[in-house]
C-alpha cells in the first residue's frame, strides 16, 4: 500500500521475473503466461529438479526420491529426462545438465532479451506503468506477472519497483537474500514481511519491527506503513491485543490526513483480526460490516481472499468450525488466484497460531499444516530463516 510514485529505487536491470510454477491438478508447469503439460512422473521429476536447482543428484538419488515406492531402473530417469528436455525446448533459459559420470542437475537463467524500438518511449512506458499500477489496486498480481513476461515483445521498461515488487509477492526468498545489486535497507522492509511467513516466535518479529521502526531504518513510505498497520498484526500475535487496539485511532488519523484511500481496507482487515484475538466478537462484526459493503463496490482480489480469512477466525471463535473451514479455503484460493505468496503463507500461519492458542487439536489444523508445509518446501523458508534474521539484523545494525 505504499506510495509507489515518490520512489526513487533504481535496481538493475535485467533481473528475472518469473519463476516456475506447478499446477498439480493438470501437471501443468507455467512460466509467465506460457504453460506445458506434462505427464505425472515428469511433473513430479521437474518439480524436485527445480526445489533443488543448481544442485547435481545421481540416478539412484531422483529415483529414491521421485519413484518412491516403486522399482523402475535407471533408464527410467533418463527416458523422462529426455521426454521433459523436449517438452521444455521452447524455454530455453531452464535447462536440465548432463553431469557427466554423475547424474542431472537444472538451472534457472534469464530468457534472451528482444531489441524493440518502443523500449525508450515515454508514451508507451507510461501507459503500461499506470496499467501495473490498476493491477496492483486489483491485487492481480498474475496479471502484473504476466505483462512482465511480455516486456521483451511489448517493449516497454519495467519500472524498478516492480522488478522488486514482484520477486517479492512470489515469495522468492533467495532473490531477496542474493540480490547484491539492492541495497541492504530497501531489501529490509520486503524481508520482515517474509520473515512473518517462517512462523517465529511473535516475539522475534515484533522485536524486529520495533528496531525498524525505533532507528528509521525503513524509507518514509515503509515506515508508515509498518508503524500503522503492519506491526499491529504482530502485536496481536504477540498476545498484545490491546497495545494493538490503542494504536487504532492513531492509524485512523493517519489513513484520513493523509488521504491514504489504498489502506482503508486493509485497515479494516487488520483491526478485525486483532479484535477477534481479543475476543471483541461484536467489534469484530461492526468492521465486517463495513469492509463488506466497501469489497461490493470495489472488489479487489488481495483484500477479498485476506477478508475470508479474517471472517473464518470470526467463525471458528463462536465455534463455526464447517462455516470457518470454508471460508478459510476459499481466502486462500483467492490469494492463490490473485498470486500473492506472501499473504497465504502468512495467512496460513495465522490460522494455525489461533487453532493452537483458541482451539488446540482441532482435525481442521492437519489440513493447514500440510498446505503450509508444502508451501515452506516450495519457498525455502525454513532453510533460509536463520540466513533471514542475519540479513535483517545487519540492516537493522546499519541504521
């Protein structure tokens, strides 16, 4: 929600937007707007080659780990590896390597760039800016994805931010740690978000949030936002509902001086969550109302799927767990849908956080537990926390 029209952020270029995705329920892997189908074992081969890029397995090693269970031979991973090398050729930045004497390993480069005359046109690249900037409002990230992927032919230059931008509502953890070429503060902000998706200890990140807030260590913009909404979530979490529910009035005034419309409704998302952590059921139910009737003459997919989320904590505090179980998939589907990592994994954390405090051994918490495991798997996040918290605690030690 931050006023992306002041920044000034000049990252490279170049830098790769996309990541590859996997649609279990047709095998289908995608790259931007493109997708391939592929067959079960090939998907299931791709996908461990890709979770596990840049690293080299044997035969014995992929068909332990993608054939488990079964008692196929080696030629079995070299016939995928061959049908999955055609099938991929018109990608040719994602590349399966023959390791001579050793087995296969893939890697991930940056699809060759097209020359196109309409790159340096102030027309055209204004026009697709305020394009990314209505999709951002629509929270359709897919959308942003997708006419990234079509710089090279569409010819245009991606604005800095959402080079950024980007790499983060993917979830891609490693680029935020490897980005060399960001600086260590502008990468801060985007880190302590993803840092909440690692599932620490309330305390951890709360304390985190203070120091950036304390020592400025974010720009103005991110200082805002995390002061008045952000680090609200987290005093609740913490257990801390009503340090969080002082601060609402102070977040109020903010939002209306500042004429800050974009943080109207997450505002109201984040002050239903706090007060159903509280137990302020009725209060609760007063924001809802309210975000309803907004979501009806502005439906925006980033705030509709955290919206479901926060109404089936709402549900599941008066003991509705079919009706919070419903809305909770539904939440997530749309935060899928609208491709927002971030928030579902942060969602899914928060779930499992009030079934365990409110609610402990509830059936439904296996089902969130084994989403978010999956989800960790895919991102990395349990293996990059400890890197995480050392590239925050540098950037917060810099300030």
């Amino acid at each position: 929600m931050i006023d992306y029209d002041k920044s000034n952020k000049t990252f490279g270029e170049g830098v790769v937007m996309e990541r590859l995705t996997f649609d279990p329920s047709g095998y289908k892997v995608k790259w931007g707007a493109e997708s391939i189908t592929l067959l079960a074992k090939e998907f299931a081969l791709l996908q461990f080659l890709y979770r596990h890029r840049d690293r080299a397995f044997t035969r014995d090693q992929l068909l332990d780990r993608v054939w488990t269970m079964e008692f196929p031979v080696e030629r079995t991973v070299d016939d995928h590896i061959y049908r999955l090398r055609k099938k991929l050729s018109p990608w040719a930045h994602i590349r399966i390597n023959t390791v001579r004497g050793y087995g296969y390993g893939l890697t991930v480069g940056e699809p060759k760039s097209i020359m196109n005359p309409s790159v340096g046109d102030r027309e055209v690249n204004s026009s697709v800016r305020d394009i990314f900037k209505k999709y951002h409002l629509f929270g359709q990230g897919k959308s942003m994805l997708a006419l990234a992927t079509q710089q090279d032919i569409l010819g245009f230059e991606l604005d800095p931010f959402y080079v950024v931008y980007l790499k983060f509502i993917q979830g891609d953890v490693a680029w935020f740690l490897e980005a060399d070429g960001l600086p260590l503060q502008t990468r801060l902000y985007w880190l302590l978000i993803l840092y909440r998706g690692t599932n620490p200890e309330p305390e951890q990140i709360l304390r985190y949030c203070e120091q950036a807030i304390s020592r400025h260590a974010l720009s103005p913009e991110e200082h805002r936002e995390m002061r008045i909404l952000n680090i609200l979530e987290v005093y609740a979490d913490a257990g801390l509902e009503v340090e969080a529910m002082k601060r609402f009035a102070e977040t109020r005034k903010t939002v209306e001086t500042d004429g800050l419309s974009g943080f109207v409704m997450p505002v109201a998302i984040m002050e239903i969550y706090v007060y159903v952590l509280a137990g302020e059921l009725e209060e609760a139910d007063k924001v809802a109302e309210r975000l309803a009737r907004l979501l009806e003459d502005m439906p925006y997919l980033r705030e509709i799927g955290r919206f479901r989320i926060v109404q089936g904590l709402l549900d599941l505090a008066r003991g509705r767990g079919k009706d919070a179980e419903q809305k909770f998939d539904e939440g997530l589907d749309v935060l899928e849908m609208s491709l927002n990592v971030p928030l579902r994994i942060i969602s899914l954390c928060q779930i499992l956080r009030y079934i365990d405090r409110k609610h402990p051994g509830l059936d439904m918490r296996h089902k969130y537990a084994s989403l978010y495991d999956s989800l960790d798997e895919e991102l990395g996040l349990s293996k990059y926390k400890q890197e995480m918290e050392a590239v925050i605690g540098r950037a917060l030690s810099l300030s």
